[in-house]
C-alpha cells in the first residue's frame, strides 16, 4: 500500500503547531497563558505558531475578560481536527509501511 504523503501538512511540520493541535484536539479549549506553560514557550513564539494556525483556519479563537484581564481561548476547528487526523493517519501508515 503506499503512503499519500498529500495528507501530510505543512503546518503540522513545526514542532510548537503539532504540541497546540495535539493539546486541542482532546480539549474543548485552551488558553494562551496555560499553553504558554504546558508548552514552554515564549509568548512571542507562542503567538506567532497560534497565527500560522490560524491563517490556515485550524484554530478558532475567543476572546474575553476574566475580571478585568484579558483571556484568550483557543480551540481546534472541524477544519483543524480533519487536516490533523489526516496528518496523523498518513504517519502512521508510513511507520506501518517501515516495518515490512
């Protein structure tokens, strides 16, 4: 069987946009400053894989106050969930594919 490597996308290539997919496909959401920990990393890095996701409509995002500070919620889109389990599934096919 061979590999369609066309599933395999670009975004997910980035090892800080495959750790915030990862973490929003088996939560509802996340947010910035508890990424920021889980994920460790700057704000700015942070920030800037959070837009490439994004512009690619993978992320939708929600802001509001908690008191009088700023929240940022974030969460995976259908269109984000589908082209990251795409991802996943063409991995593992050519992981499966090695081992013969």
């Amino acid at each position: 069987m061979k590999v369609d490597f066309s599933k395999l996308d670009k975004a997910f290539e980035n090892r800080v946009r495959l750790q915030i997919m990862s973490v929003l496909m088996v939560n509802e959401s996340y947010d910035f400053t508890s990424l920021k920990d889980l994920l460790d990393v700057t704000d700015g890095n942070l920030a800037s894989n959070l837009k490439a996701l994004e512009k690619e409509e993978y992320i939708t995002i929600h802001k509001s106050f908690v008191g009088k500070k700023p929240n940022t919620n974030y969460q995976a889109s259908a269109k984000g969930k589908k082209a990251f389990t795409d991802h996943l599934n063409a991995l593992e096919q050519l992981i499966k594919q090695q081992k013969k």
